[in-house]
C-alpha cells in the first residue's frame, strides 16, 4: 500500500507542472487526461468500493470517477490543430453525455448497463475530437487510441469491482488495460514536454542565421559609410581628369586624361554594382541561384561597354564598331555587364589585327547579342580555356549566365576552312510579344516567401507601429495587439518564412513578449526568426541592437519608435519583386553572326 501512494504521489506531481504552468502548445489538456487516467487507476488500486456496507453506492467511488470521467473529458477541449484553438468547438453536450455516462456506470450494477454507458462514454470523447478536421491522421490515430483504452478500463474495473464477472483472467486484464493507458498518457505527456524543451533552446541553424543576420548588419553599415566616403575623391578624379583633357595642349596627353575620365567613370559604375549587391545579399531568405529580372535597353548596357574598350582598341590600332539597336531585354543588369565585360576583354586582349564588332538582333522571343573579333580563335583544348581564368569556358560567366536565363557560348569564326576569329553569343529573353501567363516564360520567386507577424503592446503603440514599420522589407504583413499572440496567432502558410516581431514601451510588456514568442515558436512550420523591440530609458552600451540571445532584441528611447524601425528596415531591407519562375525553355539555334567589315579581315 505505501508503494502504491508512493507511485500515485509521483505521477499526480508530474501531471502538475504542465497542468499549472503550461509549458507549451496542448500541454494543459495531456496533463488533464494524464491526471484523469491516474484518478481511474486509483478506484482501481485503493480500498474503496462501489457500494457501502448497506448495499448502496459509495458516494467516493462515483465521485473518483466523475472526476477521471471530466478531467479526461478536458484534455480533448479546445486543443491547438496546427496553428489555430479551435474556439467554434461544442462542449456542452458531449460533456454531458460523457457526465450521465459515467455516474449511471458506476451506480447501476448491472452488465448491459456498464456496457451500454461505457460505450456513450467512448461516443462522447469522439465528439469532441470530429471539431479538428485540421489533425494528422497520425494525431486522430493517438486520440482514438486513448479514448478505446479509457472507455475499456472504465468497462473493466465496473465489471469487475461490481463482481459482474468472475473470472480468474480478469483481475489480470484489468490491470493490464489500466496500465496501458497510464503508459500511454503519461508518454505522450513526457514525449510533448520533450518536444517542447528542445524547440525553446537555439538550434544550431538559428544560431547560425542569428550570427550571419549580425555579420550583415554591421556590414551594411560599413558599407554605407564607406560608399559615401568613396563618392568625394572618385568625383574629385573625374574633375580633374576633366580639367587636364580641356587645358592639355597635345593631343597625345588629352587623349590619356580622356582615358583615364573613361577609366574612373567605369571605376565608378562597378563600385555602385558592387555595393548594389552587396545590399541585395542580406535579403533573407533569399534563392542565390537566380537574380530578378527586369526590362532593360539592350543600347543602354552595350553603348557604356563598347566607349570603356575603345581607348585600349584604339592603343592597339585594332577597329571596335557598335551596330546599334532599339532591342529590349529582361535581365539582371550587373550579371549581364559582367558578362559582356569578360567578352570585349578577351576579344580586345587577344585580337592582334583587323578588330571587334559588338551588335544585338531579336531572334523570336529572345535578343542575340554577339561579340565577333579577327583574333587567333578559340583554343579546342579545354585545358587552355580553363586556364584563361574569365574566359567562356569559366565557372564564373556559366554561374552568371544561369542566373540571368542566358545561353552563351563562344565558337571560332571559320572562313575558307581556317579560323579567322571566334565569336562570343549570349542569347537573352526580350520583352516584347511575351505573356506573363505563358508556360515557356520563366519565373523567379524566393525560396520562401518573408512573412513579418508583428505584435504591438499597447494600441497607441500599435499606431505608431503601422506608421512606421518597414513594410517593403517583407512579402506580406499581419499587424496586431500582443495579447493575440497566444490564442489567435494568424494561420501561418508552410511556405512562409516566419518573422515574429514584438514591439513593448515597458518591462512588463516585454516579459510577456518573450512568453508569448517562446510559445509561438512551437506551432510555426518554419522555425521563426524572433525579434523583441523594447523601449529603454538608455540604450545598453550605446547599442541600438543586441544579437546575443536567441531572440534579437531592438532597443529604443521612449517616444522615438521610428529609430527602432529604421533599424529593422536595415535587417530586412526592401524587397525587390521577383519576376517570373524559372521554367523549361528549348535551346534556340544560334543565327550566324553579325556582319563584319571586310577592311578588319
């Protein structure tokens, strides 16, 4: 007898810490139907028995099932289903029946009563699980399971406390029901918890992600600083370069002042690339396999291109000609000139004689752009055009060219059955007479869509926020007050990249934030990135923003919430919209290439 108090004693604690604390999602209702099992099994194992010395019911034996009967009758009200407590659900009846049920059982002593009262017992729980249509089969299969489990204890221990039947095979098989259903309430209880422990710690992917967000973050800021910095003696260069090429006398010198203007203007345009990108590298999450693509004039990348070689074909006595044209193209300018760089380089730098024509032609629904030369050709061996580092045959320009949908190769110019130069093709996708509905036209999207769920602990904060909140940083916004966080957070998409932003005025306010994310974090599909933006009276250490803790906390003086924000709207700044989704597009046939002039042969 004091094992079994003992016993008792252990599990009945172990039901009470999620039972008074709620640890997690549906923690409260597994605590309730561990603690209305661990009731039943106590009818079963203590001195106490249906009736009293008189031959009526014993009003401690009803009472100790009407109580297990409720409390696991509970652990099937109002549970979470994914993301969503389902509010709508009817308790009452149900409730009701499972009540009559259960009294009725353990009054009546008859064998078709206990029967027929056990089986509504079983109804009943069943009712209350149709209302989550929402559930894996996997979840459905664990409920039913432990309602046919309860509702056969129930029937056993009437049976045989009421000695309905007598046999020596039963007290056996009670306490072996009784015992699976303790075994399984109690591991689906523990194995919840369990769950729940290792989602609140850091994984160590979040870490990661949390310690690359900072590394960006201070980047950004680096080279914002830098980039303004740079602007004053780059157009310092050109100024004077300006004013050497308009007072030099010989011509000889004029030109090189216009080469070096030349050189600094393409000097300037890279670096504005450069940081372009690197602003564009902290988009998150983000597909690096593709770059967006937008409509650009063919003439606007290749005319810049062509007057920057010019100077070093003209140094060479070699001809560089643009045809030009009218022709559109959706690409992803810096790639595309990155591209077409490395073309005119090799071209200019290994063409001795003759010269370089640089030219576009609409090929359907595609533009050619071609980059024919008089030089020695291409080498067959693909040893030698590995070892040209840029050239066609290159890692770098084929990672572009996927990037942007582009289809490049580089083939010799064979006239007379010898070589007379090679040709570099990048064939691209126009713009004109395509739809956007057409299945050959490719999209590209992210890898998840960014979805900020942000939460406001006041609705005077809730204002401000809405006025100030850098929506464009985000693919889609849900805006609300902090206290929906825990029973109404928005259904959450699988496909969504979850971003959960709490913004508190007081320290109250940001104790319960760090709650209610810590138990929204257990019903995202995608692990969320958690950001906490509070206000302090000083800010720690000076710092706007601190990333040692799992959550990144946002800091802010009283009344001066759009600090805040413009913090945020660096961590996740604004998202350019995604043009079309890659799709399966058949290799067109390359034309032959542009005209040459006879005089560069």
């Amino acid at each position: 007898m004091p094992e079994t108090i003992t016993i008792a004693a252990a599990l009945g604690g172990i039901c009470l810490i999620p039972l008074i604390g709620e640890q997690g999602s549906n923690q409260r209702q597994n605590a309730s139907g561990s603690l209305g099992a661990l009731l039943l099994a106590i009818s079963l194992w203590a001195p106490v028995t249906p009736t009293t010395a008189d031959g009526h019911p014993s009003p401690y034996y009803i009472i100790l099932f009407l109580a297990s009967a409720l409390l696991f009758a509970l652990a099937y009200v109002y549970r979470r289903v994914d993301q969503q407590i389902n509010r709508k659900q009817r308790v009452l009846a149900p409730l009701a029946i499972n009540v009559v049920g259960t009294t009725l059982g353990a009054c009546v002593q008859q064998f078709e009563t206990v029967l027929i009262m056990s089986v509504a017992q079983a109804a009943s729980l069943c009712w209350l699980m149709l209302a989550y249509r929402g559930a894996s089969i996997a979840k459905r299969i664990k409920g039913y399971v432990l309602v046919a489990l309860y509702a056969l204890s129930t029937f056993l221990i009437n049976l045989h406390l009421n000695g309905l039947v007598i046999s020596e095979a039963m007290p056996a098989l009670t306490e072996g029901m009784m015992l699976a259903l303790l075994a399984g309430t109690y591991l689906n209880l523990l194995a919840q918890s369990a769950v729940i422990k290792s989602a609140q710690k850091p994984s160590q992917g979040q870490a990661l992600e949390a310690a690359a967000m900072q590394v960006a973050y201070r980047g950004r800021r680096v080279l914002k600083d830098f980039r303004h910095d740079l602007r004053q003696p780059l157009s310092t260069l050109g100024i004077l370069a300006s004013v050497g090429r308009a007072i030099a006398k010989d011509p000889e010198v004029s030109a090189r002042y216009q080469h070096i203007q030349t050189a600094q203007k393409a000097l300037k345009t890279m670096l504005e690339e450069f940081f372009d990108q690197m602003e564009e590298a902290v988009q998150y999450p983000f597909d690096e396999q593709h770059a967006p693509l937008k409509p650009v004039k063919a003439h606007d990348v290749l005319a810049p291109l062509v007057e920057e070689y010019r100077l070093l074909a003209q140094s060479k006595d070699l001809q560089l000609r643009y045809v030009e044209n009218d022709l559109s193209i959706n690409t992803h300018l810096e790639s595309l000139t990155k591209i077409l760089r490395n073309g005119l380089d090799n071209a200019v730098k290994y063409t001795e004689h003759g010269g370089v024509v640089v030219g576009a032609r609409r090929r359907g629904n595609r533009v050619l752009i071609q980059i024919v030369d008089t030089g020695p050709g291409v080498s067959t061996d693909p040893g030698h055009q590995r070892n040209k580092g840029w050239g066609h045959g290159s890692r770098i320009v084929q990672d572009l060219s996927d990037r942007i949908l582009a289809m490049t190769r580089c083939v010799n110019r064979v006239i007379g059955g010898q070589v007379r130069g090679s040709i570099f093709e990048i064939s691209l996708p126009g713009t004109q007479g395509q739809d956007r509905t057409d299945p050959q036209q490719p999209m590209l999207k992210d890898q998840h869509p960014l979805g900020a769920y942000v939460y406001s602990g006041s609705h005077a904060l809730a204002l401000q926020v809405e006025k100030h909140f850098p929506d464009s940083g985000f693919d889609l916004v849900n805006k609300s007050c902090m206290t929906l966080i825990r029973n109404e957070l928005p259904g959450i998409p699988a496909s969504v990249a979850p971003v959960l932003v709490a913004i508190t005025e007081n320290e109250n306010q940001e104790h319960q934030a760090v709650r209610e994310l810590n138990r929204a974090r257990l019903v995202c599909k995608l692990e969320p990135f958690c950001i906490i933006v509070s206000a302090k009276e000083h800010l720690p250490q000076g710092k706007a923003i601190d990333f040692h803790s799992p959550i990144i906390r946002v800091h802010y003086l009283p009344g001066q919430i759009d600090g805040a924000m413009k913090v945020l709207s660096e961590l996740f700044p604004a998202r350019k919209s995604k043009e079309l989704e890659r799709g399966h597009e058949r290799r067109p046939e390359l034309d032959e290439p542009l005209a040459i002039n006879a005089a560069t042969e």
